[in-house]
C-alpha cells in the first residue's frame, strides 16, 4: 500500500488556506495548515512533510527565512517547496528561488495549476509515489509525454479531456459527481455550468472507445461518472 504524500500548508489568508486544503484532500493528500511562520517551524521540527505550501508574507517568520532554515538543516535540505506570492513581490522571485524554493506561483493562482505544481514537484521528488503512467486493460495514460494510447494507437484528447481521464483513472471505482469534477478539472471558481462536465465526458468517450470497444467510464445516475474498475479485467 502506498501511503498518501504528506502536505503542510503555511498561509494566513484563511480563505485561501481552506481552499487549498480542500483541493489538496480531494486528490488524496494527507494536509495539515497552519497561519504562523513560527508555527511551521516548530510542526517543521517535529515531523518532515512530502511537500510544503508556503506564503511568502506571514506573521512570525517569514517564508523566505523558513525556506532559507529549511535549507540549512540537513532533515530538510531536499525537501520540495512552492512558495505563494502576492503580485507586487514578484520581483522578489529570483530571491525565493535563489534562497531554495522549488517553485512559487503568484497570487491569485489558479487551483488546478497549484495542483499541476504540486504533483510534479511531488514526482520528481518521490518518484516511486506517483505512478507516471496509469493504466487499465488496454489503455493507458502517460503524464509525463500526455500521451493515451488504447490497444496500440494514439488516443488525441483536449487539454480538459485528458485531466478528466487522468482525475478519474488515479481512483478507478470512485464516482465523481459533476461539481467535485469541475472543482478538480476546471478549478474551484470555475463559474461554468454543469452541463459542460457532460458535453466533455462525451468527447472524452467518443475519443477512447471505437466501434463495439468496452466504454471504461461508467455513468451513475443522479450521482456523477467513475472510471470503470472492471475496465479490462473481463
Ligand atoms: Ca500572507
């Protein structure tokens, strides 16, 4: 069993630390927040997470003098940080970078690119605890290249198709209703109709299977869609 990468978060805008943490726990992260610099130093101390979300400006220490600690310490020398900053501290970038940040985004991000950020920091960091390519039967997605390939061919899907099929293949069996996928697909602010999730679930159905090929996505009524998981398994 592989356990769930850990994620601390350090912001003190509480909307913003909610939300991240909701995003986070949705795609199976095991997150912890704290508003504090000095309080990420002292959960720092006791307990190294797989990844740490680190605003820029906080009361107590600030995140460009945790990152530079962090650093310092051999227990989290590699450990992989993205810093957020607002606009405005964007110049201060190459110095968060310079001092040992991963990666930063600027405020305000959009979530779905957060996470982008996130799995591919994750992956390069632990690459045995994010399977680059998931597959079933006889499809299979590459994150790395994007690449579907289904029973020897290429498989072309839009930017939105190819999350859709990435977010449902990473829990085969679990069902999705059309909000949970617009929030992890399209991005939790995303003002766009529910119906859209359906127009895309079309294409992506229309692109996987050809002629009398099995569909691996179940639609549950009333309730959302699920990657089948008995896809290729009779
Ligand atoms: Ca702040």
């Amino acid at each position: 069993m592989r356990t769930s990468p850990k994620i601390l978060i350090v912001e003190d805008e509480e909307a913003l630390s909610l939300l991240l943490a909701y995003n986070l726990e949705a795609e199976g992260y095991q997150v912890e927040s704290v508003a504090r610099g000095d309080e990420a130093e002292i959960r720092l101390a006791e307990d190294v997470p797989d990844l740490l979300v680190l605003d820029w400006m906080l009361p107590g220490v600030s995140g460009l003098e945790i990152c530079r600690r962090l650093r310092a310490r051999e227990a989290t020398k590699t450990l992989p940080v993205i810093m957020l900053t607002a606009r405005g501290e964007e110049s201060e970038k190459v110095r968060g970078l310079a001092i040992g940040a991963d990666d930063y985004v600027v405020k305000p991000f959009s979530v779905p690119e957060l996470m982008a950020r996130v799995r591919s920091l994750l992956r390069r960091a632990r690459p045995e605890r994010i399977a680059n390519v998931l597959s079933a039967g006889d499809l299979s997605l590459d994150r790395e290249t994007k690449r579907v390939r289904r029973a020897e061919r290429d498989i072309h899907l839009g930017p939105t198709e190819f999350r859709l099929l990435e977010y449902m293949m990473e829990k085969p069996g679990r069902v999705f209703s059309r909000a949970q996928l617009l929030d992890a697909v399209w991005g939790f602010s995303a003002e766009i109709d529910e119906r859209t999730v359906d127009v895309h679930v079309g294409r992506l159905r229309k692109g996987l299977s050809r002629g009398r090929e099995a569909d691996p996505l179940r639609t549950v009524r009333g309730a959302g869609y699920a990657f089948d998981e008995t896809f290729g398994k009779n």
